[in-house]
C-alpha cells in the first residue's frame, strides 16, 4: 500500500507535464494572437467607418486591387495561399510558415475592405493565430511531432479571438483540417490556446475602452419554441437550404476564381477587373449594404424583415471579391448569406424569425466549412442554450447536404459524409 501514492505520481506524471507545458505554450499563443486579433480588429473598424463616411472611395477599388495584386505577387511566395497553406503544413509538415503571411494578409484584408470589397476577417486572423504559434518552434525548441498541435492551437487562437467564442475556436482548430474525424491529441493545446487568446483580445478591450472596434458584437438570445415534429422538421428543411447556400458560395468563390486565373494571366490584374466588376455592381445597386463584413444587415435580420434576395447578393459580392484575388475570410459573410437565407425562411416555416436567422448564421457556415460541431457550439455561445436543439439538428443537415465540397480546398476527406461517397475518403477537396 505504500507504494500506492509513489505508483500513483509515476503513471501520472507525464499528464501533468503535458498540461504544464501547454499551458505555457498556450499563454505564448494567446498573447501574440490575441494581441493581433485586437489591433486587426480596430484597424478593421477604422476601415469600415472611413469607407462608409467617404463612399466615393469604392470607385478606386480597382486600384486598391492592384495594390494588393502587386504585394502579394512580388512578396507573398507561399504566403499566397493564406488559410490552405496551414491546413497542407498540418497535414504533411514541412517548412516553418512565412512570417510576412501576418502583415501581408492583416494590410490585403483592410485594404478590400477600405476600398469595398466583401469579405470577412476569419481568415486572416486565423493566418496569423497559425503562424505567429509556428513560430514558436524554433526560439523554444520544440519537438517535430509537436508542431502540428502547435499550429492547430494557433488556428484556435486566432478563430476564438476574432470571433469571442473560445468554445467554437477551440473546436474548429481540431475539426477543420480533416472532414469527419478529431484530432483528439491537440484538445487539450487547442481549448488553452482558445480561451487565452479570447482572453487577451477582451483585456484589450478593457485596458483600451476608447478604442473602436475592439469589442464584439453582440446578438440577442434565442427563444425557441418546444420542440415538437413540426417545428424539428422545419429545422431540417431549413439546414438543407442552409447547406444548399453553403455549398453554392464555396462553388460560385472557386468558379470565379477559376475564371480570373484562365482569362488573365497577370495576377496582379484580376483584383483589378475584379474591383471594377464589384464598383459597378455596388453602384447600380445604390447601397453599401451588401460589401465589407455586413454587419448592420446581420444584426437587422433578426428583428426586421429583409429583401428575400439578400443572401443570393452577399454571395455574390464576395465570390467576386474573393474569386478575384481579394484577401479577407469567408466566414462573416456566410454569417450574412445565413442569417439573411433564415431571414427569408421565416416566410415559409413555421418558426419564429430570430430563431431561424440565428440557425442560418451558423449552419450556413457548417456547411461551407465542413465544421458542424464547432458551428453548434458557436451558435450556443453567441445565441445561448436554449434554442440549441434547432441549431444543431441545421448545421448537421446543413453539413450533409453541402457534399463534398467547401471553402478551404485543403481540406482532406476523412470520413465520407455518406457511403455511397467512400471513395473520396482520404482526397483533398480540390482533387473532387
């Protein structure tokens, strides 16, 4: 027996260490992305009040394209694949992310959106959470097998930080990279790194109150009827059309980024038709509603009855944006194109209003991410506990019924969605 607490030490000891360090680790992490999520997030916010105060600007957006064709051209290198870049090093480690992917992508994000592009900001925070945490490899010397848990923890970082949903951060870190399967060794780096970097980026917050921006948005609390066969029903049909959304934004984003790559073969000059495809557009329109991260609309959406076509808009604003070599995340606008879709729906089923827009916000994104279960804690986060049945059974359906397919093309079938899919288990989704 008395061997029993000295037992009991060395079968734990290991657990106790991998927690220490990571909680060091995760600190580091937090801090530096937390800290960049906070400075992208004012600069973001400075951009959009600015454009907005001076609408005219959105006629150079061919010349802002130029500029952002030009830096990334002349001094991306691997950078330039953004997102798809982490999720190839995650899965087949080889060389230490670029540095200048952070300043590069932090200035091409806020330049589209200064000039009115649309886009989002998820990407680029999580570009820089996954390659300030790379960095870490060496100064600190870590292991190799260490740092594919290094970058998912920075992709955590960064998802939790911008969004203030540590929950949905750290989940999304061990779910995006691999269709149907976790990472279940990285839980642990992932959870710390969400919430220290969710943490710092509200300290920030806190210690700078008249910084603009810094703060996150907040959306009302759903209030979800008793689930009952009708309304569980209405909540699949409406995650199919969320996953059908899902699936025709990813699709429109690669088609129009297809078409820019066989017509001009310049680089530099596809943001530039591109920005004159999106001036004209947003000027025949007559309203800025639909370009930058379109916040207002979301918010609107659940409360207001909005035009049935504004989902189908934002999509494709932002395929033109985005397709054309503009730089910014698609997550905010799915949130738009989600939120708007749930919007419309409430015309049709039997559901309160709010509570629809609130499942469309995130399932439309679980469809086009592949991240159903990050999306479900998400929408808890954001909307609370109570209309959480709902929420989850759209962004099941939704992630089903979006196929194969998706905005980040590095992504890998880990699990086939259905059977008959099983032979493109183990395929990227830009060979599908």
């Amino acid at each position: 027996m008395r061997y029993l607490p000295v037992a009991f030490l060395h079968e734990y000891r290991p657990q106790v260490f991998f927690l220490l360090r990571w909680l060091f680790l995760s600190a580091i992490i937090g801090l530096l992305a937390g800290t960049a999520s906070a400075g992208f997030l004012a600069a973001l916010a400075w951009a959009t009040e600015w454009r907005e105060l001076h609408p005219w600007i959105i006629w150079w957006l061919p010349a802002g394209g130029l500029l952002i064709g030009l830096m990334y051209h002349y001094l991306a290198g691997r950078a330039e694949k953004g997102n798809n870049l982490i999720l190839d090093e995650i899965h087949q480690p080889q060389h230490t992310l670029p540095l200048r992917m952070v300043p590069l992508v932090l200035l091409g994000t806020v330049l589209t959106h200064l000039f009115g592009g649309s886009a989002g900001r998820e990407g680029t925070a999580v570009q820089m959470g996954g390659t300030l945490a790379d960095q870490l490899m060496r100064p600190l010397r870590l292991h190799r097998r260490e740092r594919k848990l290094l970058l998912i923890a920075g992709v955590s970082a960064g998802f939790a930080s911008i969004f203030g949903t540590p929950l949905a951060g750290a989940v999304f870190g061990l779910e995006v990279f691999l269709i149907g399967r976790l990472r279940y060794d990285a839980i642990l780096p992932s959870f710390l790194a969400a919430i220290s970097a969710d943490y710092v980026t509200r300290w920030w917050g806190l210690y700078l109150p008249d910084v603009h921006g810094l703060g996150h948005t907040h959306y009302p609390h759903m209030v979800a009827p008793t689930a009952s066969v009708l309304g569980l029903l209405s909540a699949a049909a409406a995650g199919i059309a969320f996953g059908l959304a899902g699936r025709a934004f990813a699709s429109a984003t690669h088609l129009v980024s297809g078409f820019y790559k066989k017509l001009i073969a310049y680089p530099p000059l596809r943001p530039v038709v591109g920005g004159a495809v999106v001036a004209l557009l947003v000027w025949m329109l007559g309203t800025t509603r639909y370009i930058g991260l379109g916040v207002p609309v979301i918010v609107e959406s659940f409360s207001v009855q909005l035009p049935a076509y504004a989902f189908a808009l934002k999509i494709l604003l932002t395929a033109l944006t985005l397709g054309a070599s503009f730089k910014g995340g698609e997550v905010t606008p799915l949130f738009f194109v989600g939120a708007t879709l749930g919007n419309a729906l409430a015309l049709l089923l039997p559901l309160p209003l709010p509570l629809l827009a609130g499942m469309g916000f995130v399932a439309v994104f679980a469809g086009a991410a592949n991240t159903p279960l990050a999306c479900t804690l998400m929408g808890l986060e954001l909307f609370g506990a109570e209309g959480g049945l709902y929420i989850g059974l759209a962004c099941v359906v939704s992630y089903l019924f979006s196929g194969h397919q998706g905005i980040y093309s590095a992504q890998i079938v880990g699990e086939s969605k259905h059977g008959l899919w099983g032979r493109q288990t183990g395929k990227h989704l830009r060979e599908l």
